[in-house]
C-alpha cells in the first residue's frame, strides 16, 4: 500500500528519479565507451601483430618446451660458470668463458657480475637524482618561493625530465660514448630527478611551516630556513621515496640495459634470442631473486624510516 | 607556562652540556654516511671507468646530433669540371638541378662546354651566400671563401690539387699541406674544399620535406598553391581527388613515414590501455582472495599474495622478451607483458585497499541477513572502488610510458621505432618528431587521468 504524496513530497521524489536515472545514464554510457574502445583496441592490437592471437595460443607452450635445459643442474652450472658436460664448444654451453677473474683462482660469475653492475646502475642513477632532485625541490615549492616564474620554470622542467622517454635519452649517449652503462645511468638519472622532485616538492608543501616561522623569526636567511626548518621534517619522507625509486630503478635499468645499456638485461635480451635455455633461466632466477631482495629491503627500510605510512600510491613515474 | 630565560638556560647547559650539544653519535652518522655516499660515487667511478668512456666519447658530434633534431641541412656540391662546375644535391633534397635554393646564384657556363649529367646544372661560377655577410665564390680554377672581415683565397687545378695562398685563418682546417680544407660557419654550416668539389652543407631551422616528399606532385609548392590545388577540379590523378593525394601522399611520405608512425602510436596507447584494463578486471576478484579481512583462510590469503609478488618480480622485461617469442613482436605481445605485471601490481595495491577499509557498513548488510556476494557488494565496494579506479588510472598513465620503453625490445608499438631511427644516427628529427608525439600523448593522458581522479577521489587525495 502506498500513501499519497504530498506536494513537496512529490517534487523531492521526482528530482531522485531524474538524479538516480541520470546517475544510470552515465554509468552505462561509460561502460558502453569502454566496450567499444576495448573491443576496438583488442581488434586493431590482434590486426597489427605479427602473429594471431588465436593462431598462436596452441602453439604458446612451444616456446616453453624449448626452454626446459637438458638436466637441472645445467641452470646451476650457467649461474655458477661451471663447465658443462654438453660443451660442444658453441656459444650454448660456454660457461666458463665468462667468469671474472679477482685474483687467482677467485671468481665471480658472469651474470652476477652483470647482476651488480645493473645494480650499481640503479644505485648510482638514485644517488644522483636525488641530490639533484633535492636541490631543485625547494625552489618548485609554493611555501618556500613566492617568484611564481620561479616554480613555474622548475616545475615545468621537472615535467619534462619525467616524461621524456628514456629509450631516448639512453639513446642519445650510446650514439656518443658507444655501448656501455654510462648512457643507462644518465638516461635512468634525469627520469630520476623529475620523479622524485616532483615527490619531494609536494611533501616540501605539506611540511609544517611553525619552524620556518621561527626561524624568519629571527632572522635567518632562505638557506638556512630550508636547512633547519624543512628539511629535518621531510627528510624521512626524501629517503623513504628514494629507496622506491631505488626499486623502480633496478627494474629500469634492467630494461634500458636490454636496448644497449649493458648489465643483465643485455644478457637476457641475447640468450633469448639465441635459445640458449639453461643461461636463460639463470638469469631469470638471479633477476628475480635480485628484485624480490631490493623489494624486502627497501620496505624494511622504509617501516623503519616512516612508519607503516603507505606510499605505494606515488610508485608509478 | 613557564619560559626558561637566558640566564637559566645557559645554567642548565653548563650543567648538563649533553643535553644541549646534539649527539656525537648522530653527527658521526652523518658524516659517516656523506663519507660513505662520496666514496660509493668514487668506486662507482673506477668501477663503470666513467673518466676513460666520457673522454673517449665523440663529443663533437653530439652537437650535430642536437642541431638534427631541429633543423636541416642542404648540401650542394660542386664538382670541378676543367671548363665548368657542375651542380648537384643529393638524392631526397628538396633541390635538383632545375630548383636552387635562393642564396646560391650562378654565372653562365662558357659556351664551348659540353652538357652536363641529366641530374646536374652546369655554371661558369657559382657564389654561395651563407647567412648574411659570409660567402664561398667558386671558379673552375680558384675557391675564395669570405668569412667577416677574412677571406680564405684557394688555387684549384681540377682533379688534381689544390693550395692556399697565405696563412689559414682559425676558422678553416686542413691536415696537411694539398689536403682537403674544412671551413666552419658555426650553426650556419661548413663546406670543404677538394681538388674534385666544393660541398656546401647549410643548416638551417626547420624540418625538411615534412608534408609532402621529392616524389609527391605537391614538393615543393607553397602552402596557397597546394590548398589552390585541392580546391581545383583538375585531377593530378585521375583515380582520386587531389584532396585524397595530398593526405596519401602525406601518410606515405617516405621520409617522415607518418602513416607509420602514427600506427606504432597507436599500438602503444592500446597497450596500455588494454593492458591496464585487463589487469585491472583480473586483479579485482583476486584482491578479495588476497584479503585478509574478506577471505578468512590463511592460505589462500598467503598463496595470492605470493602470486601477485611473482607476477610483479618477474620484471616487465622478462614478460615482453617472454610473450615476444610466443606471439611475435607486436602489440599483443606488449599488452600480455603490461598485464601480467599490473596484475601484480594491482593485485597488491587493491588487497592493501580492502584490508583498510571500515568494517562498520559489512556489519550493517550482514546484519539484516544480505548475502554474501550482496555483503561485498554493498559493504566493500562503494568503499574501495573509488581509490582502485583512481590507482588504475595512475598506471595507466605510468603505463604508456613503459609501453615505450617495452616496444624497443621488440612488444610493439613505437618504441622499436624509435630505437631504429636513433641507431641509423641520421634520423635524429624523425626522433624529435616521436618524441614530440609521445609527449603530447602523455600529456593528454596525464590530464585526463588526474581529472578523472579528482572527480573520483576529490583533489586533496589524489595528489
């Protein structure tokens, strides 16, 4: 049984039906669009590979079946640079030609040694964008610079470091100083500094400002107020964003090592390619422990330095 | 309140100076970790041999590299002949033997000589105007190089030698005495004078042949001619409009090859997006697995989250090289390698979502008897869906960044083309041209994701 509306009632019942439908319109509108772009994009993606996706998936597992070594050991062998009992003298199972002679009988394996130099990319790569990004963070902030062209100029080149392509940059220094990680760590380096500076101004901005006060206070000059009122109370914020950009890193430049960069990712690119199965899984398992360490580590680190405060949220670019 | 004065403070610090001193330990920490980061850097150093690859580096070139991506040279050259020159441009100029460029202006060839090759104009002398006040004037027997107040005056016998008079101003190089000399104009250009030919090569700001290449009917023209030319009736050719040859031949310029690259743009945006998507849709349902305040089992709990830790560790990388063999190199390649990564991802993110939420609105449905699926429906959703579409559009963004970088290795899209045109190290303003598109198209992204996440989570929480 339903009661009869009142005249106001009535008003206040139709401008629901009107809101709640509209809602309804947009909702489905939206998911119409996304339907369309999908099947549009999935078509045209499928249209423009090499091979069908329907084609292919029967033969997906082929390539798995290539990648299976002929005993367990050889993964262990390839990791370690021990000879293997295959050797044929091809460049499948020569794993002891790289090994990395300290002194004497004292080794390091090839794709550790490959593993750390990635790593010293990536570390060197942090350490430098973040001094830099550090420098330029206070001078895009809005509580610390009132020269609006100021901020606007650091803010924009900040936007540029960061999205321009590192492919690109990394590019551009292979064609100067040849192969090698050098281009990696500068490319890997300025898409740093726009990263973090961007991270680092927006904590600058949400600093407690009393400190800063105190110091204008009495008298203390721009440096000096940056130097002892913010940076006490962001730098555990800086370090916490550095060591996920440190994370990031490792996998950037894993990747940029692959197109040119030197480290493992060159490595991996190369046994892929050339189906050389045990050396692949290697360095699969050696990747993949790397980054599930630096992860653990870094989060660690992280806890210790700010709490249980989330940050996966600004881990993208 | 009470205030310490001065006078109390100072009595307290000669009382207790620990207090008032800072820890020594924390100060050595400090200076233990400078130390520590600059001796990281110098063993960095030694470790990449950073001196010996920066010193080995072609620097010189790079500056010709920058130059490419803005700008671009025609180069005319002049081959001596004993009674003539003989003009000519390489191929794909906008230039060719009955089109020069207005600052190079020729004398009439001697009328006894004998016509030149069908690709080349023959001139009794040519003068080459660079920028405003320098000039390179050319005879068959002698080359007099004008740069300020300075000139370069070189003998010519053609084919056979050539000598300076005089010293050679700082501007002009040659290695030895007979040799080839190369005369500097800075940004403006260079030339190099031989005992065969004189090669001009003048830069200028702009890029060349950019709508229509040397084999299109409309090279050349001025902008009013070719919008006359579309406009008219008169077919160039009879099969289309000349509307519909101007945009083929624009997309099929072979220089800039936009129909190309505009494709490879494409694929990668829908990499992106459908890789985002896609693990966006899988990671939703999981991350209900994964948490553990929704799926009481601590080992389903334990064996999603690992799974998403797999997806995630992997690297991009592995997954692109990985799904490039079994697809072939394509888009659908870097789609599988962006899913399975940000299903990783999301999976983790989202689950961190769900187990942060308020229980309050489950109890509630619980509580007048909902169904389960009604239970997270009404009591999680509304809560989470608002901060997973706003982490998804942040990736997506992210992600066609990464879809670049993913396309070199061979996943499609424009990275590879990318990657190509730099290692021919003559294409770099095709390079500037991609990387022009890939930043506006980053930039319409990152607009549209923030506005969208505003509107989602309001603006304080999104930044």
């Amino acid at each position: 049984m339903t009661m009869p509306l009142s005249e106001a009632g009535l008003a206040v019942e139709r401008h629901w039906r009107e809101l709640a439908g509209r809602r309804r319109l947009y909702t489905i509108g939206g998911l119409l669009f996304l339907f369309v772009a999908l099947s549009g994009s999935l078509w045209f993606a499928n249209d423009s590979n090499a091979g069908k996706f329907f084609d292919r998936l029967p033969h997906f597992f082929d390539f798995t079946d290539q990648m299976i070594p002929r005993d367990g050991l050889e993964v262990g062998r390839a990791l370690f640079d021990l000879p293997s009992p295959y050797d044929d003298g091809s460049l499948k199972f020569d794993y002891p030609e790289g090994r990395m002679y300290l002194f004497g009988p004292v080794y390091v394996p090839e794709y550790v040694y490959k593993m750390i130099e990635t790593i010293n990319i990536a570390l060197v790569s942090t350490i430098i964008g973040f001094a830099i990004g550090f420098l330029l963070c206070f001078l895009a902030a809005s509580n610390l610079v009132t020269q609006r062209w100021l901020r606007f100029f650091v803010r924009r080149f900040l936007e540029i470091l960061r999205a321009f392509p590192e492919i690109v940059i990394a590019g551009f220094f292979l064609a100067i100083l040849s192969m090698g990680a050098i281009p990696a760590i500068i490319a890997v380096s300025l898409h740093t500094i726009g990263a973090l500076g961007k991270l680092f101004f927006e904590v600058v901005e949400n600093a407690d400002m009393k400190a800063d006060e105190g110091l204008r206070a009495v008298g203390g000059n721009w440096p000096e107020r940056v130097w002892f009122g913010i940076v006490p109370q962001v730098m555990p914020n800086f370090l916490s964003y550095a060591l996920l950009r440190l994370e990031i890193n490792v996998r950037a430049s894993t990747i940029i090592g692959a197109v040119g960069g030197g480290g493992i990712g060159e490595a991996l690119r190369l046994s892929i390619s050339r189906n050389h199965e045990a050396k692949t899984i290697a360095i699969i398992i050696l990747l993949f422990c790397t980054i599930v360490t630096v992860d653990q580590l870094s989060a660690w680190l992280r806890k210790k330095l700010v709490g249980e405060q989330a940050f996966a949220f600004g881990r993208g670019e | 309140m009470t205030t310490l004065s001065m006078t109390d403070r100072r009595a307290i610090g000669d009382r207790h100076p620990e207090l008032l001193a800072g820890s020594w330990r924390k100060r050595l920490i400090g200076w233990a970790v400078g130390v520590g980061i600059v001796a990281y850097l110098a063993f960095a150093w030694w470790f990449f041999s950073v001196g010996a690859v920066l010193a080995a580096g072609n620097w010189g070139i790079a500056g010709t590299y920058l130059a490419d991506w803005v700008s671009h040279e025609v180069r005319p050259q002049i081959d001596f002949r004993d009674d003539r020159l003989d003009v000519s441009y390489p191929r794909f100029s906008s230039y060719r033997a009955d089109r020069h460029p207005e600052w190079l202006s020729f004398g009439e060839p001697v009328a006894t000589a004998a016509a030149p090759a069908a690709n080349k104009t023959s001139a009794g002398s040519v003068t080459a105007r660079i920028g405003r006040r320098d000039t390179i004037e050319i005879t068959p027997s002698n080359v007099v190089v004008t740069r300020g107040t300075e000139t370069l005056a070189v003998a010519v016998v053609p084919e056979k030698s050539i000598s300076v008079e005089g010293e050679l101003p700082a501007w002009a190089t040659q290695k030895a005495p007979g040799e080839k000399i190369t005369v500097d104009f800075g940004f403006a250009g260079s030339a190099q004078i031989d005992a065969d030919d004189v090669k001009i090569r003048h830069r200028f700001l702009g890029w060349e042949n950019f709508f229509f290449d040397a084999n299109s009917p409309f090279w050349g023209m001025s902008f009013s001619q070719v919008t006359g030319l579309m406009v008219s009736d008169e077919r160039i050719d009879p099969k289309m409009s000349n509307l519909a040859l101007a945009w083929d031949n624009v997309v099929n310029n072979a220089e800039w090859q936009h129909g190309d690259v505009w494709l490879k743009l494409a694929q990668t945006i829908v990499m992106a997006f459908v890789g985002t998507l896609f693990a966006s849709l899988l990671a939703f349902p999981l991350a209900f697995m994964a948490a553990r305040n929704i799926t009481r089992n601590r080992l389903v709990n334990q064996v999603t989250k690992r799974f998403f830790d797999f997806l995630r560790s992997v690297d991009m990388l592995i997954w692109a090289l990985f799904f490039t063999r079994a697809f072939g190199p394509g888009p659908i390649a870097g789609i599988a390698a962006i899913f399975f990564t940000d299903t990783g991802t999301f999976g983790k993110l989202y689950s961190e979502a769900i187990e942060n939420i308020d229980d309050k609105q489950r109890e509630g449905m619980r509580s007048v008897g909902a169904s389960p699926a009604s239970v997270q429906r009404y009591g999680v959703v509304p809560q989470v869906l608002p901060v997973l579409v706003s982490q998804s559009l942040y990736f997506w963004e992210s992600n066609t960044r990464s879809a670049t970088i993913i396309g070199a290795v061979g996943a499609g899209g424009i990275g590879l083309k990318l990657w190509e045109a730099m290692r021919t190290n003559s294409d770099w303003e095709n390079v500037a041209y991609m990387v022009l598109l890939i930043l506006i198209v980053v930039f319409i992204f990152d607009n549209i994701s923030t506005a969208l996440r505003h509107r989602l989570i309001g603006k304080k929480a999104s930044d």
